[in-house]
C-alpha cells in the first residue's frame, strides 16, 4: 500500500512543471487514484469523493508551476490539496441540497451495480464510522498515513505542521481508537452473553 | 487546532505507533486493531478493478466509465451527424441536405461543398451501376435490384454522380423527359445551400410568366411548370411544410447542440 513519494515523481514533476503537457496527464493519471482513495475515506461518499477528486486534479494541474521541490515532497503538496478541497466540500455540502434521483442511472458495463455499489458504501461506511469520535485532524491524519501512503514528514508538510506533531497526533489517535474498539467489543461481548 | 503537548505522551509508544502505521501503510499484517481497521479502510477505499495502486492507468473505476461514456457519445454523433464521412471522406457539418421540397428522397446524405448540384445517393456502389456513363449499364437495366429505392415523385434531371462529387450531369437521354418542373429541380445554379422553401412538398411555385424549361436546360429564371400532378392542382396544403429538423445530439452535460442544416 505504501506508494511512491514524491522524488520518484521528481522527473515528471520537472518536465510537467516545464509545460509538457504529457506529463501532466501522467502525472495526474499516477495520482488519481491514491486521491480519489483518500478523499473516498474522508468523505465516506462516492459521488462527492468523485467531485473533490476532480476538482483537486484541476487545482493540482493549475498549482503545479507554484510547486517548490524545496519545500516538501510533491505528494505531500498533493494531498494538502486534497485535503483543504475536502473541507471546501464539507463546508458546502450544508449549502448544497441533494436531489433525489427517480430512477437509478443505467449500469454500464465493467462497473458493479447498483445494489453491489450500495453494498460496498455501506461497508465503507460501517469501517469509517469507527472514526466518528476522532477529531477531523486526527482523522486526517491517520488516513493521510494509512490510506494516502504518506510518511509523517509528508504528513506534517500537507498539513502545515511538523513531523514530531504529527507523530504524536497518531500515537494519540491510535490510542482513542483502541479504547473504542475495545469498548465495542466488550459491549458486544455483553449483549451476546445477555442474549 | 490545539497542539498537543509532546510529553504528556511516551516517546518510545509514539514511535511504536509510527512504525505500526507504516506497517499497516505498506500492507502488512497487523495485530493491532486499530491499525488494522485503518489497514482494512485503505483496502475498501482502493479501487477494485485498478490492479495496483498507481501506474497502471487504472483510475477510479467510476471516472473511466464517464471517459468510456464520454467516448461513445462521441462516436455516436460521428456516426450519427457524419454520414458523408464515410461516403466522402469529408465531413461538412454545415453542408445542407439539398433536398428539395418536391422531391420527397429520404435519407439523404448531405453533399461535401465541391459537390455541386443535388445529390440523389442510393448507395455508392449502386449509384455507380446506374449513373456510371449516365445511364444503367444493359446487364442492370429493367431490373430491380437490391437496394434500388422506388420514389413516389420523380428523380430531378441534374442528378449527379454522388460518389464520386465531381457533379456531372447526366446527359439528356439518361433522363425521362416528364420530370417536374425546372424551377422546383435542383441545378447547378441553385445556391447549394438554400434553404428549404417553406411550402408544401407536393406545392410547386407558379411564376407568372417564364419560358418553358425543357428537361435538360438549366434555367435562369423560374420557368413554368409544364407538367402537373393532381397534387399540384390541389389547394396548397393547409399545414405549412416544415423544415427538416436541425440534427441535434445531447452533450454528457446534458446539453443539446444542433447542426443547422
């Protein structure tokens, strides 16, 4: 799971940079999908974790003559993108009514269907509910390690923080998850007994 | 954001719990549950039919099919609004079909600009067996072959060759001589792009005074038409003919654009 950093997209970083509108697309067909990942475990919804993907691939490809390599890892610089676009998302989200669909949209070839599609969200769901009670930083973080891929030094670069911060926000995070987890196995443990 | 306070927290678990994440980061297995729940959450956020993480072309499943979509729409209107392309190997999106209204031809390819007058096109190859020298070659004649179309209203007399676009005209023996009016057929001196007259098919205009157009003569001037149908002689129709409709297809977005004829 662990991905590429950013010296590995150094070179493409440079030519794309450059102009050259090849790498570009390389660049961001590389990277799509590690932030569609992470943007999907933040959000927790597909359909908008589409949009916020897109939309931070259009704010990458723009930011990309602002990037200097001496200021942290390209991945890092990504994904702090990604990151301040999925709280434009959230912030929005309250003033954006959602439509109900009449019918659902024809299921085309490849891609699951419908009921499959809900299924796989309602897992997703259930697993990123166990984050409900971390704090929206300790989140991040953790997702930016695990999902994202991202070191702590990279971490704290997306994050405008420092790598001995974030260290401690995972320990923290860790924590509060284990004692949650535990709480619910207990819990469960209990019920079943009781039942 | 409140910064934590570094020794409220035992530095050996900090960097216990960071190799833990970098464990669970790179795919291994872990025992600890909570990093074991992130691990689980990275594999249900990957997309299933990338086949790897990066570098594979492989992009959220989801995106593809809207670039696969995308793709099909745009195959779909090239079939759909360039039929000429694969006739004339010449796509003219604004070359109107010079169908003309007392000719009721359907299904009318629309003629690439060097084209010249009307084109009447059954098929390639079947407009080459008939028209090839103006006339059907001796082996084809009286006979109905597959693909022949039967019109209701005669062929106009400057048919022209539509394979091939060169817009000769058919000598004069090649075409019956009780074919309609001058004025209402198409000629190489009509604007190739005039729009369709707002009458009735079956209406035929009626100039005042004009010299009778022979069947093989280009006309200047509007003659008059020398045969009429009982169509013709019929009240105009009350319902005004209208203009083929422009070809439209929708965008992805949901938009339609037009081509005008």
């Amino acid at each position: 799971m662990r991905h590429a950093g950013g010296e590995e997209l150094s070179e493409l970083v440079g030519q794309a940079r450059a102009g050259n509108a090849g790498a570009v697309d390389e660049l961001v067909r590389r990277l799509r999908s590690r932030i569609f990942s992470y943007v999907l475990a933040r959000i927790g919804r597909r359909e908008e974790a589409e949009d916020v993907t897109q939309e931070t691939c259009i704010a990458l490809t723009a930011a990309l003559p602002g990037f200097k390599a001496g200021r942290g890892t390209f991945t890092s610089f990504v994904f702090g993108i990604a990151s301040n676009k999925i709280l434009m998302s959230q912030r929005s989200r309250g003033r954006r009514p959602e439509v109900a669909v009449a019918e659902l949209p024809d299921e085309t070839s490849g891609a699951p269907g419908p009921a499959e599609q809900i299924e796989q969200d309602d897992a997703l769901r259930g697993l990123l509910a166990h984050l409900d009670g971390l704090p929206e930083r300790h989140r991040d973080v953790l997702l930016l390690r695990v999902v994202a891929g991202l070191s702590a030094e990279d971490t704290a670069r997306a994050l405008e923080t420092t790598a001995a911060n974030v260290r401690v926000i995972q320990h923290r995070a860790l924590a509060s998850l284990r004692a949650r987890l535990g709480n619910e196995a207990e819990s469960g443990d209990e019920s079943t007994e009781t039942s | 954001m409140t910064t934590p306070e570094p020794e409220q927290d035992d530095p050996r678990a900090v960097e216990q719990d960071d190799a833990l994440l970098d464990a669970a980061a790179s795919g291994a297995p872990v025992e600890d549950p909570a990093a074991a729940l992130l691990a689980q959450i990275a594999r249900a956020v990957e997309e299933p039919t990338s086949g790897g993480s990066e570098g594979d072309g492989g992009g959220p499943r989801h995106l593809r099919t809207l670039w696969g979509t995308a793709l099909g729409v745009s195959v779909a209107l090239a079939l759909g609004s360039g039929l000429g392309v694969a006739a004339y190997g010449e796509f003219a999106p604004h070359s109107a079909p010079a169908v003309q209204s007392g000719f009721a031809v359907p299904d009318v390819p629309s003629p690439t600009p060097g084209s010249g007058g009307v084109t009447v096109t059954v098929s390639a190859e079947r407009s080459l067996a008939r028209f090839e020298g103006g006339v059907r070659p001796a082996s084809l004649l009286g006979s109905q072959l597959p693909g022949d179309r039967t019109y209701s209203q005669p062929v106009p007399t400057e048919v022209t060759r539509a394979s091939t676009g060169s817009g000769h005209r058919l000598p004069p023996h090649a075409v019956p001589a009780h074919r309609g009016p001058a004025a209402s057929r198409p000629t190489d001196h009509a604007p190739r792009r005039a729009p369709a007259p707002a009458v009735s098919p079956s209406h035929r205009p009626e100039p005042a005074s004009a010299p009778v157009a022979g069947p093989t003569t280009a006309p200047s001037a509007p003659p008059t038409p020398t045969v009429r149908t009982p169509a013709e002689t019929a009240p105009p129709a009350t319902t005004a003919y209208s203009a083929p409709a422009p070809w439209r297809y929708r965008t992805a977005s949901g938009g339609e654009r037009r081509f005008r004829r």
